[in-house]
C-alpha cells in the first residue's frame, strides 16, 4: 500500500489517522460481530435478539470505562452516540414480555441473559416463565374443565342417588369423599411449571436446536420455543429465501405450476431431512436415543 501511494504521489496517512482507524476497528468489532450474527441461519431467532444487545451494551460501555486499561482516546463520541442510539431503539423491547420469554426458552440462552443484563429482574422473568408454562398446561389439559374444586355438591353428583327413607346427609357425604380416592382439589399446572422451570434453568444451554433433548425432551418447552421465537429480528433469512426461490424458478422454468415450485422450495429448504438413515446413525453414534419422526419415516420406506 505504501509503494502505490508513493508511486502516484499521494499524500500518506499521518500518525493520528492511522491510531483513529486503529481504534475505530477495534471498538467497532462488537457491533459488526453482533450484526453478523443475528443476520445468520442460526442465530436469527427472535430470542437471540435481547441476549445480543445486552451484551453489547455491555461491552461499550466498558470501552467508554476504560476498563482493562484501554481508554479512548479519538472514539470516544462516537461510541457515546452508539450507545444512546442502541437504548433508544431496544431498550423497550427489554420490557416486552414476548422478547424476554422467547430469548428464556432459547435453550442456548436461558435465564443466563439476565444476569448479564439486569440480574435484579431475574426473579421477575422467572415468574413470568412461570406464568406462561402455566397457562400453556392449562389450555392443552384434556381434562381442564373437570379440573375445578371438588365440592360437595358435584361429588353427591358423582355419587349414587341417596335413597328416600336417608336421613342423615352427613354420611353420604363422607362416603362420596372415600369414593373420590382423595383427589386433590385441582389439578396443579403451577407446581409442574414452575418445577419445569427449575430443572431448565439447572441444565447446560446448548446450540442443538434440532435435538428433542436440548428441550429436555418436553413438548411444552419445545412448544413455547416454537411460538415465542417465530418471529426473526432480520430480513437476512427472507432476503435468502427470495434468493432461493430466484434459483430456482430460472428462466428455462417459468412454465413451472405453483405447485412444483412450492414442493421445490419445500424440498430444497427441508433438504437437511432427506438423509433420514444417514441422521440416525449420528444420532445412534452420538448416544442419542431414538427419534420418533426419523423411525416413522425409515418404517414408511
């Protein structure tokens, strides 16, 4: 570089220029880092969002602290300005029951994210987890409109018509109590929650997202992860989607039916499932247990 500057005669970058360019790279790899991720396939979730922004938060106000010795000395606006910027535009968001539960049922985040950004608000999140678990229990409950308080009056319901010449209630009211085995009053869908909660929070995070055990191989967490983290936080996965359908309605294909092109693009998108034998045997050498999808579809063959 400095040979063709002085070949054509121009003028070289001084002492000052080159350290504001030093410095300017290195406060600004958090943020193109962060960019880079959450317009990636695999961090695109909308739970990866919060996790993200508050630890960049947290590494730029470190930079402005001078912590570890590195103070600034030409970026320091700069980076003032990109952490007014980053408050006014997410700090919101971090409010959001949506944006907290999906990032808490992101089996790689958990409740971890907290205590990098508020550590006080984790019993907060936690009992809204609670709640969220809870509600979901109730309303997939076959049995949830049977699981009201026992009363007296249903269990005489229960139980066999008194007879006329009966006088003494009392009595039938015990015995429908005896038949009634001592159920509880209702069904505790708090309890089971908020034990599902703890166990989530006590194992390991982990970036397998396709693996039933990452999810503790619970279809309510497995659920909830798939409703709170639909959304995405970038077009990137859009934008290659649109690629995708490009390359693969071409110009020699424009006779194609909606159909074919829809099967294709169902095809090339899913075309990590097609090797179903080749998947389960990482998942046997992996020690993994059996996958039930992957055995329906190695018994339809």
């Amino acid at each position: 570089m400095e040979k063709l500057i002085r070949q054509h005669n121009l003028d070289t970058f001084t002492d000052t220029e080159l350290k504001f360019l030093c410095e300017y790279e290195e406060v600004m790899r958090p943020l193109a880092n962060a960019l880079d991720a959450l317009q990636s396939d695999s961090d695109s979730y909308l739970g990866c969002l919060l996790p993200r922004i508050a630890h960049l938060k947290n590494q730029f106000r470190a930079r402005l602290r001078g912590v570890d010795g590195k103070h600034l000395t030409y970026t320091k606006a700069i980076v003032q300005a990109v952490v007014d910027g980053i408050a006014r535009r997410f700090d919101p968001m971090f409010k959001d029951e949506r944006y907290r539960l999906a990032s808490c049922f992101h089996p790689n985040y958990k409740l971890l994210w907290v205590k990098i950004w508020d550590p006080s608000k984790l019993e907060e999140i936690r009992e809204q987890m609670v709640a969220r678990l809870t509600k979901h229990l109730r309303e997939n409950d076959p049995n949830a409109q049977t699981s009201s308080l026992v009363t007296a009056e249903r269990i005489l319901r229960q139980s066999a018509p008194a007879r006329e010449d009966e006088v003494d209630d009392l009595e039938n009211l015990l015995s429908a109590y005896q038949q009634d085995g001592g159920s509880q009053p209702h069904l505790d869908h708090t309890g089971v929650a908020r034990d599902l909660i703890k166990t989530w929070e006590g194992t390991p995070r982990t970036h397998k997202l396709e693996e039933d055990e990452s999810f503790l191989g619970n279809k309510n967490l497995i659920e909830l992860f798939r409703e709170t983290n639909t959304g995405v936080v970038s077009s990137a996965a859009c934008e290659r989607f649109f690629s995708q359908g490009k390359d693969t309605l071409r110009a020699k294909r424009q006779g194609m039916s909606p159909k074919n092109f829809e099967a294709l693009m169902f095809l090339r998108g899913n075309c990590h499932l097609w090797a179903t034998p080749m998947v389960q045997k990482r998942r046997e050498k992996a020690g993994l247990k059996k996958h039930p999808a992957l055995e329906k579809s190695l018994m339809s063959k």
